[in-house]
C-alpha cells in the first residue's frame, strides 16, 4: 500500500514539474527583425525565434504630426508585411510629440488630449483592418514607471489610456536597462524589472492581454555615461531573469520582445559619445554582429533556466 502511494506521489510530481517546465518554454522571444535584413532572417531561423516587425514613427507619421498618414502607413505596411493574410506581430513605435502629450509633460486641453489618444486609436486600427490576421501594439504601452510606483499608479494609468491598452492585442513596457552599474546599483535596475513587469502582467490579466516587455542588450540611450553601451552579460542575464520570474498571482510575462539596432550603432558609433564598445577596425560586420547577438541570445537562455529556480 505504502509503495502504491510513494509511486503515484513520484508520478504526481514528475508530472507537476513537466508542467512547470512546459509554462517556462512558452515565454518565448519575438525578435525585432528590420526589413531586408538576410542576417536577421538567418539568425531568427537558426535559433528557431518567432520575428515582430516595428513601425517606427516615419514610416507612418510626417513632420512629428499628431495624426497617422493613411497613405505611408499602407504603404510601409505593404512593404513590411506584404501578404495579406500574414499571422505574427507587429508594433508602431509613434513617440515625438505625440507620446509626450500621452504621458503629461506637454500640457494641453482635455478636449486636444482626447483627439490625440483618438488618433492613437486609429492608427492602430487601421493597421488592424490592412492586416487583420497581424497581432499589433504600440511600443511601451502601458508606460513604464521610473523610481518608486505609487499606489495610485493602476488607476492614473487606467485614467488615462484606458482606451488605447483596450484596442491593441498584447501589452509592451519598454524595459531597457536605464543607467549603466556606474550610475545606479544593481538593485535599482532589478527593481524597475521586477516593479513594472509585476504591474504589466497584473493589467495584463485583467485585460486578458498577452504581456511581450521590450528588451535590449545595450543600455538604454538615456544614460548620460553609457548611452548604446554593450550592458555586461552578467547583469545583462540578471536583469532578464528578473522579467521571466517575475509573477503575479502565478502569471508571468508571455515572452520577451528582443530589439536591436546593430547597423544604427556600427554606422554612428563615432557621433556616439557615450558609447563604449566601439565595432574593432577591418571587422566583418555582419560576423561580429552574428556572434554578438548570439552571446546574448545564450544568456536570454541562461535566464530562462534561472527563472526555473
């Protein structure tokens, strides 16, 4: 009788950690591939990651306008995504002026508010009907929170974006590592992950929206002393295990949007004052950004493995 019970106990348990193993797996990352970019292509495919395509303001916004352009969007869309009944992921990257207005620090009349998360709304949607079967977002949405989050933090955001975290297919918190080991502790990054994914995946819930936080391996261009910066591989896997663990009520993030500008780094890197890692002279470009985005794809790794524990 006791050996009956130890066996079905032993088989309960090998099959809970199956499970567990199984929820760990499906966090998966959608990388940020451009646009005709053969190594992207190839490294997506190598290592088996499904690809998100971002619209970046120009490619349907004129002049740092406060409304969409049909006519570039459609055809920026056309270019990008060119079959019609495409499935994957998509996001329009719509900052400027118009993010600025969103999150309060250009002040204008509730009425003009109003008509810019309107034209938020129908940018999106428009995209949604040239593309129905694409799953599509905006970047960093819901905002994130710098420093600490107060405890009004759900209703201010819900107060004011309410309707735009609504209409999109999945949540986007932008989070970058902000400030370089130099500037602030480890802790104060951990912190940030661990605050905002918490408050994303608890919104996410509620919404029953998928939750796809961005990440990047250099540190965010805010930082005044590493700016484009490689971030270590260490704090780098830290930071990110961080995100994957992270839980609310025994939900986490559904997987990792992965962004990278390589070419925008390797073409700059001498007006980038910040910058550390400058690409080495004679270097074959698309070798070295091969390997380098392999050693970070193998610490992504190594924080999922970590998450487990």
């Amino acid at each position: 009788m006791d050996e009956r019970i130890t066996l079905k106990f032993q088989c309960l348990l090998i099959f809970l950690i199956s499970i567990t193993l199984l929820s760990a797996q499906s966090q998966k990352v959608l990388f940020a591939t451009e646009y005709s970019n053969e190594m992207h292509t190839n490294f997506v495919q190598a290592n088996k990651l499904d690809s998100i395509i971002i619209f970046y303001q120009n490619e349907f916004v004129k002049n740092d306008a406060l409304y969409f352009d049909k006519q570039l969007l459609t055809k920026s869309i056309h270019k990008k995504i060119p079959q019609p009944n495409a499935v994957g992921y998509a996001v329009l990257d719509w900052e400027g002026e118009m993010i600025k207005i969103l999150l309060g620090s250009t002040k204008v009349s509730k009425k003009k508010y109003n008509q810019v998360v309107n034209n938020y709304i129908h940018s999106l949607e428009y995209a949604q009907k040239i593309r129905p079967n694409i799953k599509w977002s905006f970047y960093n949405f819901p905002p994130v929170m710098y420093g600490k989050m107060p405890s009004n933090y759900d209703q201010a955001v819900k107060s004011k974006w309410l309707n735009i975290l609504q209409k999109i297919d999945f949540l986007t918190p932008s989070l970058y590592v902000l400030e370089d080991q130099s500037e602030v502790s480890d802790d104060v990054s951990y912190q940030f992950a661990y605050d905002n994914t918490k408050y994303a995946i608890q919104l996410g819930k509620e919404l029953n929206k998928p939750v796809y936080p961005f990440v990047w391996h250099r540190y965010s261009d805010s930082s005044k002393r590493s700016g484009f910066s490689l971030i270590e591989p260490e704090h780098f896997s830290k930071f990110i295990a961080t995100i994957l663990s992270t839980s609310h009520l025994g939900n986490k993030v559904d997987g990792l949007i992965w962004w990278e500008c390589e070419n925008y780094v390797y073409n700059n890197q001498s007006n980038i004052s910040t910058l550390k890692d400058r690409y080495p002279v004679s270097i074959n470009k698309v070798l070295y950004q091969e390997q380098l985005l392999e050693n970070y794809y193998n610490k992504i790794k190594e924080s999922v493995r970590n998450s487990l524990k």
